[in-house]
C-alpha cells in the first residue's frame, strides 16, 4: 500500500505578527492505494473543529524529498562512545 494523498483538517485560526487571519491544520489521516482500490485511514479526528456538524479536510499530494536531504538516522548510526 502506497500513501497517495495526505488528509488535513483546518482546526484553528490565528493571526500573524502582520495582523493577518491564517488557519492552523493537523494532519487527520491518508488516503492509500490498494490493490482494491483507494483507502482511506482515519487517525484521528479533531471534533473540536466541527463547524456546522462536519470537519472539511484538504487532500495534499505527498511531496518527493530533497536530493540532498540526509537519511533517516537510526540506533545503528550512533557512535558507541558516548561522553556520558
């Protein structure tokens, strides 16, 4: 199973040091393919951003990573002499 699609939720708004109104989102979910289909996976649910008995979430295509971008460090990549 691939993630095709990240699920967000706007859960707040706030304003910005300009005095702008921008909104707040937490991740809620991913939409995944399977070999049956598209799935979607629920991890949670932010009910307290209900607004008029629903929650409208956004779909985002998950982003390719940096070129350069360095690997996930692991236990194994720790030096074994540590100064404490």
């Amino acid at each position: 199973m691939s993630v095709k699609y990240f699920v967000k939720a706007a859960v707040s708004e706030y304003k910005d040091q300009a005095g702008v109104v921008k909104k707040k989102y937490q991740s809620i979910g991913v939409i995944l393919e399977t070999k049956h289909g598209l799935m979607l996976k629920i991890e949670n649910l932010p009910l307290f951003a209900m607004k008029e008995g629903a929650i409208f979430a956004y779909l985002n295509v998950p982003e390719d990573k940096p070129a350069g971008a360095a690997p996930a460090t692991n236990l194994a990549d720790m030096e074994s002499d540590i100064p404490f």
